[in-house]
C-alpha cells in the first residue's frame, strides 16, 4: 500500500461490539485479569500497556517500515532511552550541529551513564570513519540538521557502522516518514519527536523509537520504556494516530509552500544566505534527492546585519509567530540562538523557519514586510 493509505489503515482497530469507524479511546489504567485462572488477559496495567498506544506503535511501524515500536511521552524521552539502552562506558558519535537538547543530554545528563561521545561533521563520511573507537556502538544521525539543514548521507554512513558492528539511529524528525525512510537505507533505529510533524498541530506532546529488528538494543529500549514509565497518555496516542492520517497531504503542502519561501529568500536583498536542501546551491541538494522524496518544510536563514536585527525580523511579522518548536500546520519562526545554549555553533543571525499550511502568497508577503521593517 502506499503511504497515504497506510496512514489512515495503519494500526486500525475495528470495534466489533460498536462497529464504530473511528477508533475508541481507553482511559482505563487498569484491565481485568481471566475470571477462571486469575492470570492476564492481555493488558494489565497501562504503563506498560494500553490498546490506544499499541495502535499506534503499529502504525509508526508500518510507515517507517520497521519491526516494533516504543512510543514515549516527548521525543528527549525517546532520544534518553536510546542512550540508555547502551551499556556505560560505551562511545558514540554525534553530530556536531545536532540539535541542542540532544547535545545537553549527551554532555549533561548521560555523562553520569558514563558515556562517551565525540562531535563530528556528519557530512564527511571520512571524519566519521576516523573517530570511530573499538568502544563505539552507536552512531547518531539527524538529516536535515537542527537548525542548520546539513544533509547526511545515511546509506554511506550505515555502510560504514555496519562493517564496524555500531548501531545507527537516524532523528527523522524534520523529515518524517512521508519524505524518508532510513531503515530502508540501513539504520537500525528510527527515532520520532512526534511533538512536530507527526502530529502537526502543536498540540501533542509525544516521541517514537522503531527498530528494523528485535533484538538486544530494542530490548532494552522497550524495557525502559515501561519500566520508566516515560510513555503518551491513551488520549495523545488517539489524537497523534488521528493527526498521522494527514501526514502525506500535510507534507506535500509544507514542502510545495517552503520550495517557494526558500527561492524568494534567496533572492532577497535583504539576505545573507539561505538553508534549504531543495536549493540546488545547497551542498548537501544531491544527496538530499536521493535519499528524500521532497526536502520538507523547514529553512534557516541569515539576515544582513546583527542578531539585533534577526529579532526585529522575527518580531515584525503579522502572521508567523514568533514561536519555538515546528511542524505544525501554522508558521512559526524564531532568532534560534536564544533557544540554545552558549556552545552552539548557530550565527547568531540566523532565522528557523517552520513553513505552515498558509497560502504561500502571504507567507512571502509577511516575510517582505517584516525583512522591510527591520
């Protein structure tokens, strides 16, 4: 089936009692053990299981055309069991523009896991090779990046883990399943903050592991997951299954509206320089095209002038919120700088951009007015 069918079937479950079309949500935390033996009947308790978020993990699955799922309550708690499942002491290696709350967890947080880490440019598969330690068991991609838009190129880089025995875990958060598959070019793992575009409306709070395989990673993966209890309430798991059903449309009108809001920032007088994959000036366009069916909805961009200006920028427009976090179906951008921590490599100067479902005319019209202003 093709992707547009799989996300409204996907995981479907028909009430046989009711006949309903649309799915019932199970609230319960508890569940009823078999009357004669006193043993479970399925569900137990909903930590660790629940009808609502075992639909959706079937659904994830299927579109990132994996093996299992683990859904989680954000996308940290998501990326924080990944490192989790490692033993302490191992190595892994990141990208050097990954996106901030990733780089605090892995110098913050999983530093008392005791985990090693080395920061690299993802985009030169020889700088990865080199850093690659007899401890190394993982490899972290996130292509595009946070909120530069560098473009990895999974299949080389798996090629390499693989000759290595390191598992690869791609963030496809900003691509989505619609836009690219990583599994099907060789990672191991496919992790979700399904907060953005998986739901799309800014109002779910929600993240996602799928794994190509069963095995001792995803294991510990599942055993965290409901032995921390980081896991989306029944009702977010029926609103997330429900957004996911127009994930396809959505995306296409996220790219169509970005296409034309990267082309006229490139042209524009008033900036410096454009960070969109779609732009066949971008350095990472060819790859992209390869392994993407389109280049998404996301673009940063520089403004000639000052971080000063940048905000002014942000603060002069009508319709764009000046907002954190992307993926919804209303534009939203932010002077990125001042959502990260001091050690990031992000100009500070530099816009991200989440291109909404807004006609594209008044998106450019907006952007005019507010690069006018500034």
């Amino acid at each position: 089936m093709r992707i547009e069918t799989e996300a409204i079937h996907g995981g479907e479950r028909v009430d046989t009692d009711n006949r309903s079309v649309t799915a019932a949500i199970y609230p319960s935390t508890i569940y009823r053990h078999h009357d004669d033996s006193g043993e479970p009947a399925g569900h137990v308790y909903t930590r660790a299981s629940n009808p609502n978020r075992e639909s959706l993990e079937e659904l994830l699955t299927v579109l990132e055309h994996g093996k299992k799922t683990a859904a989680f309550s954000s996308g940290m708690a998501a990326s924080t069991t990944v490192f989790q499942a490692l033993e302490p002491g191992m190595h892994v290696i990141i990208p050097e523009d990954v996106y901030h709350g990733t780089r605090e967890l892995i110098t913050g947080l999983m530093k008392r896991w005791k985990l090693e880490s080395s920061f690299v440019d993802m985009t030169d598969p020889d700088k990865i090779a080199g850093t690659v330690q007899d401890n190394t068991r993982l490899i972290w991609i996130e292509t595009p990046s946070n909120p530069m838009l560098h473009i990895t190129d999974i299949k080389k880089v798996c090629e390499l883990a693989s000759s290595s025995n390191i598992a690869v875990c791609v963030d496809n958060t900003w691509a989505s399943p619609a836009l690219q598959n990583p599994l099907n070019l060789g990672a191991d793992l496919v992790m979700h903050s399904s907060t953005k575009y998986l739901s799309g409306h800014s109002d779910i709070l929600s993240g996602a592991v799928i794994t190509k395989q069963e095995n001792e990673l995803f294991s510990n993966i599942r055993a965290i997951q409901q032995n921390s209890g980081a896991v989306p309430s029944p009702n977010d798991c029926w609103l997330l299954q429900r957004s996911i059903k127009t994930l396809p449309y959505r995306m296409r009108g996220h790219c169509g509206n970005a296409r034309r809001v990267a082309t006229f920032l490139n042209e524009h007088p008033k900036v410096e320089r454009v960070y969109y994959p779609g732009l066949e000036s971008h350095s990472g366009h060819h790859i992209a095209r390869s392994q993407m069916s389109d280049f998404g909805g996301m673009i940063s961009f520089q403004v000639k002038g000052s971080g000063d200006d940048a905000l002014k920028v942000t603060s002069a427009a009508r319709l764009i919120a000046n907002a954190t976090s992307l993926g919804g179906v209303e534009s939203i951008w932010e002077q990125r700088i001042r959502s990260e921590a001091e050690d990031t490599q992000t100009p500070p100067n530099l816009i991200r951009l989440s291109v909404g479902l807004e006609h594209p005319d008044d998106l450019i019209e907006d952007i005019d007015n507010a690069l006018k202003k500034a």
